[in-house]
C-alpha cells in the first residue's frame, strides 16, 4: 500500500472520528478547543470537494506521473483538515491573548 493510500484512509477514516469526537460537548470544550474544531471541519469539506473534482477527471486526462490529481483526490482529504487545525487553534491563540 503507498503513502497516498494510507494517506487517503486516514483522511476518509481516522479524521471524522477526530471530528467526531472533538464535537461531544461541544459548549464544554475551551475556546481554542472548538476553533480547532471548527478550522478542521472546514479543512474537511474543502477536501471532500477537491477529493471529488479530482476524483471525476476523465480518464484521457490522467497520467502516471500525475501529482496534482493525487494529491488532491488523495492528500487533501489529510493536509486540509490538519492546516485547517492548526489556522484555527493559530486564530484562537491570537484572540486569547488580545483578549489579555
């Protein structure tokens, strides 16, 4: 199995339940808790569409060697959700601090 593929199941698999269990509680979790949360499920929409869109290319347009398309039908359902985490907890951070 490549590193796109695992890539790819963590992304399908592994970040909803990240997801899931981030939203249990959702009024008890800390501000930076929740933007997190909301930052990734962002990341994870935009993924699902990217994920789409690459994923109904026609055929006569792939190649072997093509890395756009696998990296966006494969890596963004991963790399999207975790830059969206991160810009939210990043977000987050900023705002506690002026809040100071």
């Amino acid at each position: 199995m490549s590193l796109l593929n695992l890539t790819m199941l963590a992304g399908i698999f592994v970040v909803p339940a990240v997801l899931l269990w981030l939203g249990q509680r959702f009024r008890r979790r800390t501000p930076r808790q929740r933007a997190i949360f909301w930052g990734a499920l962002t990341g994870h929409l935009v993924a699902i569409v990217s994920a789409t869109l690459a994923g109904t290319l026609p055929p006569h347009l792939w190649a072997p060697d093509d890395m756009f398309r696998g990296l966006a039908g494969y890596g963004a359902l991963l790399i999207l959700p975790l830059l969206g985490g991160v810009i939210g907890a990043l977000r987050a951070s900023g705002r506690e601090g002026s809040a100071a």
